[in-house]
C-alpha cells in the first residue's frame, strides 16, 4: 500500500518544522528531508527515521522493520506522532548527524539537432 499525501501533512503538521520539512515522492512512497538531508522515510503511511546513534538514544523503544523489501531495520517512530517535541528531537538530532547530500554536477548542455530540410 503506498502512503497517502495525507499522512504526509499529518507527519509534516505533528513535526511542526514549517519549510524546513519537506518530502519528495520515491515509487508510492515518500523521503522527508530536514534542511536538506534526508531524515526519514514515509512507507506504508508508517514513519521509518535514519537509523544512527540518535534513534538509539532518544527513541530506543522503538520498534524497527525494514521500510521496503530488501531493507535494513529502521526505527518505526508512528508512536512520536502525537509528541511533537519528541518527534521534533528526535528528527534534529538526526538531521545533525548526517552529512549534507553531494551536489549535482549541472548536466551538459546537448547539442543541437540538426535539422533536415523537409522531404517533398
């Protein structure tokens, strides 16, 4: 079942960043970035947050599954929904522990196609 944009604003509500949060819709499913990095994942209208050493310490309780087949465990935090101030602790110190994304070569410019006179 893929996420629903609903669940989307409810995350993006309970989270309470503003523009700061935003998402990008992946194959059905959803990635939330904070500032720019990618902090979480929406699958299955569940929340999976990045697993690093700020899960293990501020949400330790969580229960993990992999968001996707395939997948390593991520932390399930569906239960810090109704906690703004834990679910905005908990994305923060996530966000501060990842590196920012690479920038993107800018693409080559394509050449022009030549153009063929008309057949007549």
């Amino acid at each position: 079942m893929a996420t629903t944009a609903d669940f989307i604003a409810y995350v993006a509500e309970q989270a309470d960043f503003g523009a700061r949060l935003t998402h990008k819709k992946m194959f059905g499913e959803y990635a939330l970035y904070l500032d720019g990095k990618v902090v979480a994942f929406a699958c299955d209208n569940s929340l999976f947050v990045k697993p690093t050493a700020a899960a293990t310490a501020l949400a330790p309780h969580l229960p993990q599954r992999p968001p996707y087949p395939g997948a390593k465990l991520y932390p399930v935090a569906d239960e810090l929904l109704d906690d703004t101030q834990a679910l905005r602790r908990l994305l923060t110190a996530t966000a501060e522990l990842l590196p920012l994304p690479k920038p993107k070569k800018p693409k080559a410019p394509k050449a022009p196609a030549s153009r063929k006179p008309p057949v007549r």
